[in-house]
C-alpha cells in the first residue's frame, strides 16, 4: 500500500465527512487518500472536489476513495506546508495556484504574470493546451502529476482596500498590501509602490482588521468566502492577475495505482474542473452586486497605466522562465512586455 495511505488514517478523523462516497463501499477500500485545498467549505472548489471523489468512489466501487479537507485542514503554514506534505507524500492530491506552485518550478508561476490574460476563459484554454503540458513536465521532474485538465478556476484579481480608493499606480506608494505566497505578485506591487505582506488565506481577515495590512488582492469570490466585506470598503477592478488551482497529485503515489483507476481519476478530474469553472464563472459575476448591496463601491481603472511600470517585471520573468515557455506562453496571450 503506498506510503500515504498509511499516513492517512490519523488525519481522516478531522476531515469533512462524506456520506454518499461511504455508502458505495462493498469492502474496505484498496487506496485511501487525502484530498487538500485552502478554500472555505461553502465555496464552487469545496463542492466540486467532494462531488469529484465521491464520483470516483462510486465508478471504482469503493476501491479508491479520499476525503477532501477545506482550508488545507486548519494547517499553520497554509497552502506551503500543505506543498510540502504533497511533495513527500503525506496528502497524495492537493489543488495550488501557480505562484506558490513556483517555488517548486519557476514556469508555473508564469500562470500569475499582471496582464497576461484578458479574463478566465483565455487562461483556462491556455492551461489546457501546450503551454499547460510544458508545466506539467516541468513538475513531472520534481515528483508532482499535474492532471491534463487541471486548472480548476477562482476567477480574476482584485484589488481591496480598507479605505483608500486605489485606481492608480501612484496610489499604491507605501500601501501595506496582503499578496500570497509566491515572487511574481510580490514582484508585481513593488513596481507599483506597494509594501507587499505575505500571509495565508485565511489569515486575511484578521490582518486586515488589526492594521497590519491596509489592502489586498484576490477575486471576489475569496472577499465573499473569507467574510473581507466586513473591513473591505473599495474595490478597483484591475482585473491584474488570473488566479486558479492546479490539481495535482503525489507522482509516485499516482503511478503506483492501476491504470483503471488512474483513468477513472482523470476523467472525473477533467469534468468536475469544467463544472467547477463554470460554477465559479456564474459566482463571481453576481458578486458585484451582492458586495456592493454590502456598501461597498466599485472602481474602473485604466491598465494601461499600470503596464507601463512593468517592462522590467516582463523582462526578469522571460529569464526565469525561459525562452521555450515565454514563447508558449506567447502563442495563446499576445506580447507580453
């Protein structure tokens, strides 16, 4: 049995249940796994991921089944320490945006370059196509499987401010501004002006409310998920990053189950990423008006003011990635830089 399956069986007390994936069981399963994420339980990601494994467990009658934990299971290091539980098999299945995901292969946090994409649909083709498949050799070699449809959705970023409207670059100077984990949107507000604060997700609230922090950036859907409204009073719709959530899988675990059930893994993780993209999809586009019946206003900048500071990001990043993913990259975007 693989290593994380031993692993497992402490952790699957604390997990969010799943009744109907039990109820299929005609005997005890073969693989037993875990299933992590770092959004809230009430959330298009959450409900896809749980219907995806409950899915798998009914098609492979109970032999392979997970559990699904909402907020990578209350862990302190957040979606870096679940990275690292995936990468030595302790979790065997985990969904990452790039940016985080870079600290393993720079190319994949070329996912979160500013201004790549001009909305969700084009990066999801994007990622789906050959400059996806590129990622997923790149994390081939580092022990990681990234599924061919991979990029569940989370939608386009926005920048959130407790106060102070936010519609220039020039208006970013010295703010104090919560970015996750990862170089490229850290690299991104510094060429703004901003004093980029790295914490977890769920963390934003609380830094928010303390000071300690006096805006961050995010899609609309993670302001309704981790309650921001509440400190939140403007929005700029920058629409500056697309963020999703690759799904991936401990490499060696995922080549060591048989090839039926590996297929049957894929193809439910290609439906539930469609589904979820579309959920997500309808989700963020009424949460404008949900926010702002909450009191908050909204705010129209222009891009181009803010591309203008990037040339220097553009021109770091083609290094980093090289000249092979730049050009995918290229291909379905247009000229960056």
């Amino acid at each position: 049995m693989p290593r994380c399956d031993l692993t497992r069986r402490s952790l699957l007390t604390a997990a969010v249940a799943v009744p109907a994936m039990l109820a299929v069981r005609a005997r005890a399963a073969d693989f037993t796994f875990a299933q992590y994420h770092n959004q809230a339980v009430d959330t298009p990601l959450h409900r896809n991921l749980v219907a995806m494994w409950e899915a798998i467990a009914r098609e492979t009658n109970g032999r392979l089944v997970a559990q699904v934990y909402a907020e990578n299971n209350g862990i302190a290091g957040g979606d870096q320490d679940a990275l690292k539980m995936l990468l030595s098999g302790e979790i065997a299945f985990f969904t990452l945006m790039g940016g985080i995901l870079g600290q393993v292969s720079p190319i994949a946090e070329a996912q979160q370059l500013p201004f790549a994409f001009r909305s969700a649909a084009q990066a999801h083709k994007t990622m789906d196509g050959p400059f996806g498949r590129y990622i997923a050799e790149s994390l081939a070699a580092k022990n990681i499987h990234l599924f061919p449809v991979c990029s569940f959705d989370n939608g386009m970023r926005q920048v959130a401010s407790v106060s102070r409207v936010l519609v220039k670059p020039e208006d970013f100077v010295g703010v104090r501004m919560r970015v996750p984990p990862g170089q490229v949107i850290a690299d991104t507000f510094r060429a703004f002006g901003a004093e980029p604060v790295s914490t977890t997700a769920n963390q934003i609230l609380e830094a928010m409310q303390s000071g300690r922090v006096e805006a961050q950036e995010n899609p609309l859907a993670v302001i309704e998920g981790f309650k921001l409204y509440q400190v939140t009073q403007r929005i700029s719709m920058t629409n500056h990053i697309w963020s999703g959530f690759n799904l991936m899988a401990h490499r060696p675990t995922w080549t060591t189950l048989p090839d039926d059930l590996r297929a049957v893994v894929t193809r439910n993780a290609t439906l539930y990423v469609q589904r979820q993209r579309a959920e997500q999809q309808a989700f963020n586009a009424g949460l404008k008006a949900t926010l702002a019946a909450r009191g908050i206003t909204f705010h129209e900048v222009d891009q181009a003011a803010f591309r203008r500071r990037l040339s220097g990001l553009y021109a770091s990043w083609k290094e980093k990635i090289g000249p092979r993913g730049w050009s995918l990259l290229e291909a379905e975007v247009g000229r960056l830089g």
